[in-house]
C-alpha cells in the first residue's frame, strides 16, 4: 500500500472495517467469547473503539450508539436475540488468554 495516496487508503481501512462489521452481524453464531479467545477482541472491542475514534475528534457517540452500530441492534436485543451462555471450556480459555481488558 505504499504507493496508494493518504486518502484511498482510508477509504480502503473503511471498507474494509464496513466489511468486518457486516460479517459479524451475520456471523450472529460466532460468539464474543469465540472471537475473545481466538483474536483477543471481540465486537464490544469494535464499537469500543469506534467510540475511542469519535471521542478523539470530538464527536459525540455514546458507548450505546456505537454498539448498535456494530451490533446493527441495540446491544440488549442481541444479546437476548443470540448470545448463549458460554461453557466452562469457553471460560477457561477465557481466563487464560484474557487481554487486558
């Protein structure tokens, strides 16, 4: 990406991140403990960041606001919507690669 211009490669970093989101709204299978233990981030890391981004510039973007938009629902509706109780092999993993977070 050397020779790309400062702006398309924003553009690039953008779609690219517009790409990851939508995946993971439809990867509704795909649980946060899942991405947590194999990635060490998970959506709540995404929407976290994305706030961090706004705070940054100034922006005004509540925690909520940025989850919805990752989630594409209210954080709540998904979480009752899909996500599953994670098993004790989930949480132990858990606890042994926890990032810092």
């Amino acid at each position: 990406m050397k020779d790309i211009d400062g702006r398309t490669q924003v553009e690039l970093e953008a779609a690219a991140f517009r790409r990851l989101v939508e995946h993971l709204r439809e990867r509704t299978d795909v649980q946060n403990i899942d991405l947590m233990n194999l990635a060490g981030f998970c959506r709540n890391c995404l929407s976290n960041w994305l706030k961090e981004a706004a705070d940054e510039r100034g922006i005004a973007l509540s925690k909520d606001e940025s989850r919805t938009h990752v989630y594409g629902m209210p954080y709540e509706e998904w979480k009752d919507r899909h996500q599953r109780e994670a098993a004790p092999s989930q949480l132990a993993d858990f606890e042994k690669s926890k990032p810092g977070h």
